[in-house]
C-alpha cells in the first residue's frame, strides 16, 4: 500500500468475504505498511499485546471485530457449546491489556448483545451487526471530537501531542489529531511537535507518519525537549488521548503525558485530553484506582536499538500508562462537546445516570 493512503485506509475493518479482522502492523510502521488479515483468537490476542493494533479506542473496535471473527469460525454447535466459546474468548482478549478501558466497553457490549437466547447462527448475526456498530460510532464519535476541538484552535497554531491519538489509534480520524486532520480538511496550517514518545515511540513513528500523510508541517521532539519547545513560545494547545478516564477527571494515557501536564501548567499553555465517552469509566472514582500496564523491560533496553542500550541485568521499571490529576486537565474534548471543570457532575449529565453505562 503507499504510504500516502494510510489514511484512506481504516485502522481496524472487517473482510466480510473471508471473515478476518484487518488491521495495519503499527509494528512495522513507518517503514512498512503491512495489512494483517487475522482470524484465530490467539493470533488476535497477540496483535493486541505486542500493539499491532494499539490506541485505546481501535483496540476496543479490533476486540468487537475479534470476537465476531472468533465466533464465526468456531466450531459450536448449539447455544450451550457458543456461549461456552464466546465466554473463553472474550476472557482471553480483555486479558491482553488491562489499562484501556475500551477493551471491556467493547467486549461487554458484545455480550449484552447475545444476552437473549437464540441458535448459533442468529447469535452470531447479532454479533455481526454489533461489531459494526461500534466500528461505526468510532468514526462518528472522532469526527464530533474533531469538529469540537477545532473551535479551541486557530490558523497557524502550534500545538504539541503525546504519543499516537490519531487515525491510527482509533479506525479513522483520531480523537487528539482529530481537530487537526479535520482542520487540514477545512484549510487550516498547524504546526505540530510531537513528542517521540519512549520507549515505543508511538510519536515518532506513528503520529508523524499519519500528519505527514495528511500534509502537516510535522516536528519530532525528544519526550525531554516539550519544556524548550513551550519555553520558546511554539505552542499554544496541548492534545492528547487517553486510555481510561476516572469519574472526577483523573486520566491515565501513555507514560509522559503527565510531565507533559506539568509542563503546560507552568508555562500557561491550555491542556486538553480528547475523550470519546467510551473512555470515561464512572466506575473508577480516581486515577488512583486505575490499573496501569506494566511491560517488559527489553521495551527500554533493547527494542529500536541495534544493540542494548543499557547494562545486561539492570533493572527497569516500564510503566505504559500514567495518570494525570484532573486539576492540570483543562478540558475534555468530547463526541458532546467540551467539558470544563468541575469534570464529574458534567461526565454524570452527559452519561445521564449515574452509572457508567453507555453515553445517552
Ligand atoms: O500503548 P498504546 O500505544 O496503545 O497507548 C496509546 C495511548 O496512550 C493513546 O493516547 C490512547 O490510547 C488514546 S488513542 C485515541
């Protein structure tokens, strides 16, 4: 595929004629632009953990798509035998990682829609129709996000991004970068730094290979280089995703992004998390009750270096996600509109119960 067409391509998609889920190996990326046709639960699983397919909202579509794709090639017979295998299936893939909350959203909504008995075949169709369901109001979700936050923006921006919360993270447009492949759309220039993003530098290889797609004027920084970057005056907005954001605001996204709060405090420039509700878990009073990924050490030592980088044996600490205190959180850039603090009494309006079921 050329490299140029990543975003005509949707991240995550359905092959109705051969039944597989499709995804592009974000491993490979930005050398290779690889698609995957995947059909096997363990195959799956795997593209899910070693971030294959990654960015909190596409590994909930990728898990719905999964499932179906799972099931319809099982080998059940009745209602009792599918249950039996959907149960063990959708265990397995909301095991593979724990921090997005998208991951369970998706997977419970497939089992509340096979709640109501039925033979295989109807159950599957049901799964079918649900799967695309979700892929469908990911894209009408990310396109309200980037409507919203481009009236936050002007011509000629600067504006600094962590990680990759674009169309690669979710199935088409992005939640952060969504207001700015939108603008490109309605004729805007920004100017973008993205921060490298370590140790897999998501920024780096992802978000600057989808902006320069989309024709963007794209810096890297090193996730150390965010403090010069502000101190010089380059960027007026900060955009980030996230992966779970608890009821009073706290929200846990890719490690950095905190630093990066921090920083945009201190030198007065706004920071917004871009939130489709499907990340907002009511559940979760704080970001202290959020669980966070921890990764394998060679993430830091050795991947992306020709050779290790660091001591044979050295200890690593290898959060993947870190939480950000609401009070440095400017705004919620949501599929609703955007929300100011105090935070919870709006996700509560918005969501309108006090649970956190679906988004009314
Ligand atoms: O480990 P990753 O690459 O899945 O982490 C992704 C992020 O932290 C994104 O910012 C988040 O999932 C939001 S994606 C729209």
């Amino acid at each position: 595929m050329s490299k140029a067409n990543i975003l005509h391509q949707d991240t995550v998609a359905l092959d109705e004629q051969t039944g597989a889920l499709i995804i592009i190996d974000q491993t490979l990326l930005p050398g290779t632009v690889k698609l995957l046709s995947l059909t096997e639960l363990a195959e799956i699983r795997e593209a899910i953990y070693l971030l294959r397919v990654r960015g909190a909202p596409a590994i909930g579509v990728a898990a719905a798509i999964g499932l179906y794709v799972v099931m319809l090639h099982s080998a059940a017979k009745d209602e009792a035998a599918f249950r039996e295998a959907f149960a063990a299936a959708k265990a397995t893939l909301a095991a593979a990682r724990p921090t997005a909350v998208n991951l369970c959203w998706a997977l419970e909504r497939m089992e509340k829609a096979i709640k109501r008995g039925g033979t295989p075949n109807e159950l599957l169709a049901r799964l079918h129709d649900e799967a695309l369901r979700i892929r469908d109001e990911d894209v009408r979700v990310c396109r309200a996000i980037g409507e919203n936050g481009l009236t936050l923006l002007k011509d000629g921006d600067g504006v600094l991004t962590h990680c990759n919360a674009g169309q690669l993270a979710t199935v088409r447009y992005g939640t952060a970068l969504a207001p700015i492949h939108v603008g490109v759309e309605k004729g805007y220039h920004f100017k973008l730094f993205t921060d490298e993003t370590r140790p897999l530098l998501q920024g780096a290889r992802l978000s600057a290979y989808e902006l320069m797609a989309d024709g963007v004027d794209t810096t890297v920084i090193c996730d150390n280089m965010a403090s010069q970057v502000m101190k010089n005056g380059w960027v007026q907005a900060v955009l980030v995703g996230c992966d779970r954001v608890a009821a009073n605001g706290d929200t846990a996204n890719k490690i950095g992004t905190s630093g990066v709060a921090v920083l945009a405090k201190h030198y007065g420039v706004p920071f917004y998390v871009c939130a489709p509700f499907s990340t907002i878990d009511l559940r979760v009073k704080t970001g202290g009750d959020i669980p966070i990924e921890e990764r394998p050490g060679e993430e830091v030592t050795e991947m992306w270096y020709q050779k290790p980088m660091a001591p044979q044996g050295v200890k690593v600490y290898n959060p993947a996600f870190d939480v950000t205190e609401h009070e440095l959180i400017t705004a919620f850039i949501t599929e609703r509109g955007v929300l100011y603090p105090p935070f919870e009494p709006g996700f509560r309006k918005a969501f309108g119960s006090s649970e956190g079921e679906e988004p009314v």
